[in-house]
C-alpha cells in the first residue's frame, strides 16, 4: 500500500479550516477515495469533531492541547495506528488554530512525512487581517512560508481592500506561493480537485 497523501489544513482561529477540510472530505467520499481525518482540539470538547461524526466519518482526535508539543507523542502514536490499522489514501488533518504548524513537521517526519510529502493548505480570513497582523505576527511568519497553497476564504464578506491587504501579507513571506480567493460555501469540484493535487 502506498502512503497516504497528507493534507494540511492550516490558519488562525475561525478562518474556516474545518469547513474547507470537511468539503475536501465530501469530495473524497463522492470519488470513493478513502480518507481519514484528524482534528486537533484545544479544551475537554471536540467541537468539530462531534460535528464530524453526526457526518458519518471517523475521527482521531487530540484533545488537552495542541498537537504542536506537548501531544507530539500523541500524534506520532495516532499517526502510526492510522498508517497500520487502515488503508487511507488521504489524511486530512486540521492542527488547531492557535498552534504554530511548523512545529508539527519534526513529528511528521518521524511517521514518514518529509515537508515534500505534505501538503499544507494555509487559511486566511480577510475580514480579520488587520487584526492578525497587529498582533499574531509571529504567528503569521511562521504559518505562511511552509504553506504550498494559500487560500483567502471568506471572499463573500471581505471589502476589496481586505482581500488585497490579505494577499499582500501572504506574498509578503510566501512570495511564490499559489493564491486561491474562495468562499468555501461556494466551492467547484475543480477547485477542490486542484487543493488536493
């Protein structure tokens, strides 16, 4: 069995990561591709997760902090059971919000997942990125460079000069990176298609 493609869903709070991670999922079901899903969860209550599973799909889940550090033990073993125990041909997985993505790489590693086996979807919310650049810097300069695609969600209620300001934060340290302006609410098979290449 060949390794599963790992997807990344990354981005602050709210961006719409699980949105986009469950019509990726959706998409995948449609096209009869196996996929599992991990979410990590900060606090006692997966709130994603119970969302995910009223769906039909099964869940791994990380709760007591982020997947970053202190559960990278935990990662490592839930990755390692998914690889042995199941078949995926895809893993969707949403870090939490508040955690600095980069740190998950060295874990990933570790299970077999070079930074060129892993695709890293990286969410911004426009309406919020005056406020992401004055004060969550830090976390945007570690975010956005590992990102192979950067997506603008959100585009629907963003004015024209937050989705322009929100691309100019993304070229700012990922130059090179690809660009999609979406609202996930309204997403072709083709662009779902094209962030799972």
């Amino acid at each position: 069995m060949d390794q599963p493609k790992l997807v990344l869903f990354t981005g602050f709070l709210g961006s719409g990561k699980t949105s986009l991670l469950l019509k990726c999922a959706e998409y995948l079901a449609g096209n009869k591709k196996k996929c599992a899903i991990i979410i990590n969860e900060i606090g006692e209550i997966g709130i994603d997760n119970l969302q995910m599973k009223k769906l039909g799909y099964d869940v791994w889940e990380i709760f007591g902090g982020c997947i970053c550090c202190t559960l990278a033990i935990s990662l490592e073993d839930t990755m390692r059971q998914l690889l042995e125990k199941y078949e995926a041909e895809y893993i969707l997985m949403e870090p939490s919000g508040a955690a600095d993505p980069s740190a998950l790489y060295p874990t990933l590693a570790h299970c077999g997942f070079t930074q060129q086996k892993i695709k890293n979807v990286m969410i911004m919310d426009p309406t919020r990125v005056e406020m992401l650049v004055a004060v969550l810097e830090p976390y945007l300069e570690a975010a956005i460079p590992l990102a192979d695609l950067a997506v603008i969600n959100k585009i629907d209620a963003a004015t024209a000069a937050e989705i322009e300001q929100s691309e100019q934060v993304i070229r700012q340290y990922n130059p090179g990176v690809s660009i999609a302006q979406i609202n996930v609410n309204e997403l072709t098979a083709n662009q779902i298609k094209d962030m799972l290449k």
